[in-house]
C-alpha cells in the first residue's frame, strides 16, 4: 500500500481515504473506512470512462450482479454509486496478498497440497458467482487474494450477467474482453461466454500457481500467438505435480462441455477445508508474509489515528474515540500468525524442501521461441523438458520482517513507497542522500520492434533507499493486434550498489494500463552502465532479451 498522493481525494461518499492500493485501466483503489470504523476498498472510476454512457451502463450492471454473489469466497460489495459524477463502489477489504505477488515475487510457486486447497477454494468462489447468473470473465493470479482461511476472489470489472443477450448487452458479441493469458479459447475467438469459461481460467490460474508460468505462455511476446496457442496447442505443463495433471487437463479442455463444473472441481481438488484449526494450508513463508501484512495495517491505523490527533488540535475541537474493532481483530489475527510460525520456525530456519524455498532454473519454452519467430514446439509432460521455473524473487533476506517490494496493480504491495526519506522505522530523522549512484539517475530512453510491433520505452530513475521505488518506466506503442497502448510501471531498489556494479530492481508494479489488458507487470531486473549515456536493461531469469537505453 502506497500513501495518498496530493491528486487523490481525502473521502469518497461517507468513507475517509487511508492509502492508495493501486490503479488499474478501470481506475484506482483506495483503502478507506467508514464512519463507523469498518476498513473497506473503494474503487473510484477513472474520469474519462465515466464520461461514456457504454461504459456506465456496464459499471451499473457489474454493481448490480456483484451484490447477488455472497462474501464468503469473494469481496462483497457494501456500498456504491454509480450515478455520481465519478461513479465508485465499496468492497469489503481482504487483508491478503494476491497470487501473483506470491508467486512472482515473495514465495515462488506453491507446493501441490497448497493448490489443492487453492483449486477447492476458487472452485467454490465460482460457484456462488455462477449461482448468481455471472461469468466472472477475469479470473487471474492478480485476482486471487489469499488468507489464512482460504482464498478470495476479487474484481468483477468486466463480469457479464448470463441473461444478458447477443447485441443488447454491453461487451457486444465478437469482442474479446479479459487478460490474455488466462482467457479461454472460446473467448479468444469473441463468443458468448459460459461458465465453464471461467475453469478454463480457473485451470490456468492453477498452472502458474504450482508451477510459476503460464500454461501457454507470456503475453510479452505476442498477443497474437499466444491467442493462437490457448485456441489450437495443448498446455505446457513443465513444473506441474504430476498429481494435479487430471485436474488441470480436464479444466483446460478445448471443448467447454468437457471441462468440470466448479463442484466438480471441488470434489477433484480432495483438498480439506480450512480454517478449521488443522495444518495451515500456506507453506511457512506465505505465513510470515500474512504476518507482516497484518502489522503493517496496524501500523497504517497508528499513522492514521496520530495524523486525525494532529488536525482535531489544530482545529480546537475535541477528538471523539475512533472504534477500536479493525484493531482488534488484526492484533488478533497477528498473535494467531506469530502462534503458528512458532511451531514452524525449526523448519524455516533449517531450510525446506518446498519449491519456494529453492532457487529454479527457468529455461526458456518453446511457446516463447515461437511468439519470437521460431518454431512452436508444445510441450507435454513427461517429453524430458526440466521442471521448474525461477521465481521472480527469492524469499532470502526476507525473515527480518522487512516488507517485501513489488506488487500487482490491483494488489500492490504494502512495502512500496515513494522514494522519499521516510526511514522505515517510521522516525522523523532526516533521510540520507540515498542508495542509487549518481551516475543511474535521470531519463533513459529507447526503441525496439518485437513480433511486428513497435514500442518506445522511457525509463526515470530517481533517488532513494533500498525497499523504495527508483524507478517509473512509462511504455507507447502499438500491439501486435494494431491497437495504440500507454502503460507504466514502477519498481524498488533491492540491495546495495557499489560502484561498477548493477543497480538490482524488484519485479515491477503495473500503475496504469491502457487498454487493461495491453501489460502485464514483469519480473525482477537489472540496470548496467555501459558509459556515461548507455545503459542496459536484463531481466534477471534470464526469460527476455536485454534491452540497451541511451540518456537524454
């Protein structure tokens, strides 16, 4: 979670802004509470697309279906309104980093009993929204929360009610809408979407949660092939438990009629429920990071209750008692976290088997050879292709409690800031000048062609220490589908630099995407001077070619 920024607003409809969560192409999120204490997400709608009377149409109905799906798998929604000039909607807050994050960024990929319980988890979740006439549309990493009870499934932006019909109904038939890679093939090619479109999703969700890739590959090297690849290839399932193989098969089936119902799922999952005081169902590194979010939302309503302090003084009135419960109920959930790592510590501290714990050699697959130009080879199975996947970042360093950086546009992370002097102990001593040598900082640009598209990439790096932001990287262009796109990402610094050596980043945080599904956040990178005008670009698992920069 990032602080406010001066352009963002203070309160939205009766609920007072906390922090800023992160932004996305349908607008940003903010952390907020109610009059009465309750802690909730509020998404405020980008301005421009509160101007086009289609897309209100399509914000009222997402509202409207998302009221008819229960809480107990998903964030359910409290409040809106969606005829203010800037239409928003209020959810219940989900204390839990996504998948994604997980995945690309603390963790690494999970072990099997954990996407077990994951699959149960969301197999349940898409039963209650298909129970209420709703195709959720977006199932991703990004938009799986994950808890100690299980994991919760976010953002109905472009959910479609089953009854609405052919031309009439917003998302007109023969437009694809949804994130490239974890679209089913029927929604590729623009048909009407069912159901079981959304366990195609959900089996590609459950790919890159035990494996840590894309079951057909990455968007990066051409939307078009892999559109080709999810419609006519069989998935890669290099890294994937042998064990989950029939659950996965079955929900990436070409044919939706032969792919399981969500209760189906659940039963084929043979994943106990949790929450019922057995064994966590997140390995012992997930837990520490559910920790460390759980003090740092304690540490938001210390900031927040000081800062109130601080204006009722300076107005002259008295301060009325702010309700206690969020407090209460995170102390609560934080001493539950710090009573089970307890048990868990030998291990950690010993080291584990668990493939988080491992550092995976990535080999690049066939899928990116071909969307570069080379021949498409699919990989199955068993064809003697090494298992594994290098996680964006491993969790080394990350037992001193520090909050780890990087973060997903819905879900950034809580340790992102901005790059000023606030030192992390939160004391008001002044900052030092920062870790980034002066001959990295300013305005790096460059341009490239990839798949028959052009793109121009703009790269500010600024001052700061290591956990805060250093870098904004602004990305135009055109897509290998023709369309015109505008994104922008951001990412912390990672360690010390010394002079002569690289400048080490954290996998980037996607802020803006235009259109939503143009970009995706990448992994962790590296910066090199080449000379005093020249830099270089590489990302460090090694799953794309360097890019060279020039200043100016």
């Amino acid at each position: 979670m990032e602080r406010l920024e001066p352009g963002d607003p203070r309160s939205i409809g009766a609920y007072r802004l906390i922090g800023r969560l992160g932004a996305g192409g349908m607008g940003r999120v903010f952390l907020a509470r109610s009059d009465r204490g309750r802690t909730v997400a509020v998404k405020l709608i980008h301005e421009r697309l509160a101007q086009e009377p289609l897309f209100r149409t399509r914000f009222r109905q997402e509202v409207t279906a998302a009221r008819r799906v229960g809480g107990e798998w998903t964030a359910p929604v409290l409040d809106a309104d969606t005829e203010a000039e800037v239409p928003w909607v209020a959810t219940g807050y989900i204390a839990g980093p996504s998948l994604e994050d997980i995945v690309a960024r603390d963790y690494g990929r999970l072990p099997e009993a954990s996407v077990r319980v994951l699959a149960a988890g969301l197999g349940r979740a898409l039963e209650a929204v298909h129970a209420a006439g709703i195709v959720h549309r977006d199932l991703k990493p990004s938009n799986v929360l994950l808890t100690l009870d299980g994991p919760r499934v976010i953002d109905f932006g472009i959910a479609r009610a089953l009854h609405a019909s052919g031309e009439e109904s917003v998302t007109h038939a023969g437009t694809a809408v949804g994130s490239p890679a974890f679209m089913a093939p029927e929604q590729v090619r623009g048909e009407r979407l069912t159901p079981a479109g959304d366990v195609f999703s959900l089996g590609s969700v459950l790919v890159y949660a035990a494996s840590g890739r894309m079951p057909f590959g990455s968007p990066e090297g051409g939307v078009m092939g892999l559109m080709f690849r999810i419609t006519h290839e069989e998935p890669d399932l290099t890294g994937v438990p042998e064990g989950l193989w029939p659950l996965v098969g079955r929900c990436l089936a070409k044919d939706p009629a032969a792919r399981p119902t969500p209760e189906e799922v659940v039963r084929l999952a043979h994943a106990p429920r949790v929450g019922s005081g057995g064994e966590p169902w997140l390995p012992g590194g997930v837990l520490a990071r559910l920790g460390r979010h759980a003090v740092r939302l304690l540490e938001v309503e210390e900031e927040e209750d000081g800062d109130a302090r601080a204006v009722v003084r300076q107005e002259g009135h008295r301060a009325a008692r702010r309700p206690r419960r969020l407090r209460g109920v995170l102390m609560t959930a934080a001493v539950a976290l710090v009573t089970t790592l307890a048990g868990l510590t030998a291990l950690l501290l010993a080291g584990s088997d668990s493939p988080g714990e491992e550092g995976y050699a990535q080999t690049p697959s066939a899928h990116d050879s071909a969307a570069a130009g080379g021949t498409a080879t699919t990989r199955r199975p068993g064809t003697g292709s090494t298992p594994g996947v290098s996680p964006a970042a491993k969790r080394s360093g990350k037992a001193s409690g520090t909050p780890s950086a990087g973060g997903s546009a819905a879900t950034p992370s809580d340790a992102a800031t901005d790059g000023g002097g606030a030192s992390p102990s939160g004391t008001s001593t002044p900052a030092p000048a920062g870790d980034v040598p002066p001959s990295f900082l300013g305005t790096w640009t460059t341009d490239y062609t990839l798949a028959l598209a052009s793109h121009h990439r703009e790269l500010t790096i600024t001052q700061g220490r290591i956990g805060t932001r250093v870098i904004t990287l602004t990305g135009t262009g055109k897509s290998a589908l023709g369309a015109r796109y505008t994104c922008t990402w951001t990412a912390t610094l990672t360690e010390p630099t010394a002079p002569g050596t690289p400048l080490r980043l954290s996998p980037t945080t996607l802020t803006h995407s235009q259109p939503t599904s143009a970009c995706t956040a990448e992994p962790a990178t590296t910066l090199t001077l080449i000379d005093a005008t020249t830099l270089r670009r590489e990302w460090t698992d090694g799953s794309r070619k360097p890019l060279t920069f020039t200043k100016g």
